[in-house]
C-alpha cells in the first residue's frame, strides 16, 4: 500500500469547512432577501450578489483542495484519483463561470452535473484491494458513500422541480461530497497494512 503524505489530512478537511464557511458568510452578506432553504449555492455566487466574492473563494479554495487531495492519495485506484481532481476542476471553472445575476446558464448548469457527477462516483472508482485495504477504499463503503451521494443528487432534483427545500438538499449532498475525500485520506493514514494482512493470514 502506497504511503499518503500527512497533508493530505489538511487539504481534505479544509474543504468541507471552508466551503461550509463560504455559504454561511456569504448568505450573512445577502441578508434576509436570500433563503438558504430554497435557495441553492450559486445564487451565493452569482454576479452581482452581495457575497459574490466570498462564495467564489469558497469555490476556488474547494477546487484546489480536491486537486492536492487527489494528487496526495497514492492508494487510491486512479480512475477515482481522476475523478476526484475532475471535480475540484469543476469547481473551478465555476469561478469563471458563475450564475448571472437573475435566469439561468446552461454553460454553468452543465459544469455543476459533471462535478457533482465525478464527486459522486470517484469513492467506487477508487476501491483498491480488498480487506487488507483502508477501510474507506473497501468496496461496500464506497458503494454506500456513492449511493447516498447519487441519492442526494436526486433529492435534490426532486427540490428543485417542485420548489421545495432545494438549497438543504445542494447542502447536504454537497457537504457529503466534500467530506469524503478527509474521511478516505484518514482511513489511509490509520490504515496499517502489516497488521492487516497478518490478520488477513491467520483466518
């Protein structure tokens, strides 16, 4: 098992709490005039809002955070690695392209489906091994974090085309997203392949 660079555990956990920050402390800039229930994140960051700049260094923090990350866990298989520095690109890109102040914009519609398609699938694509590997790189839990993730992006759907709770479920599904990456990096980091292949040995 390939060796992870202890500052993956930074670059990992920085993200969900940044972009976490980025939205509280921009929806404080917008006021009482925007509603974090039904309203989604790039709202946050689209042109002309109040915290269009915070939101769009929580983006461009998120993206580069993603990057490092991938580069930084050596034990995942690369297709996940790859879609994981696929969707902190998204996330940059976003910052180029942000929402326009009132509409929407497919350009920006369409780089939020890939990003949010690679952060959901990446845990599968990076299972490598079996039970001799990092909990978080085991089949079954992957599945599950990539489940939960695709089923939040449907609920999240459903929201929006009823008008309903869309900005808790982005958040939600969102925060999963960003979470993941810390939870695979500290599953790796705490992973201790002699033990476990002497107990993989002795059944």
């Amino acid at each position: 098992m390939r060796f992870v660079p202890r500052w993956v555990l930074l670059t990992s956990g920085c993200a969900p709490v940044l972009l976490i920050a980025g939205w509280t402390v921009a929806a404080l800039f917008e006021g009482s005039s925007y509603d974090p229930v039904t309203q989604t994140i790039s709202v946050l960051g689209a042109y002309g809002a109040s915290g269009f700049w915070v939101m769009t260094g929580a983006f461009l923090i998120l993206g580069i955070c993603h990057l490092l990350t991938a580069w930084g866990l050596r034990p995942a298989a690369t297709a996940g690695r790859v879609a994981l520095a696929g969707g902190g690109l998204a996330a940059l890109v976003l910052v180029a392209l942000p929402a326009p102040s009132s509409g929407g914009s497919l350009r920006h519609g369409a780089v939020v489906v890939v990003g949010f398609t690679l952060l959901a699938v990446w845990p599968v694509l990076a299972v490598n091994g079996g039970s001799a590997a990092p909990w978080a790189l085991r089949r079954a839990p992957s599945i599950v974090a990539t489940a939960l993730m695709a089923a939040g992006g449907v609920w999240f759907l459903i929201a929006v085309q009823r008008q309903g709770g869309a900005g808790v479920a982005e958040r939600v599904v969102t925060s999963l997203q960003s979470v993941w990456p810390f939870v695979v990096a500290a599953s790796c980091l705490r992973h201790t392949p002699d033990r476990d292949e002497r107990a993989v040995r002795a059944r």
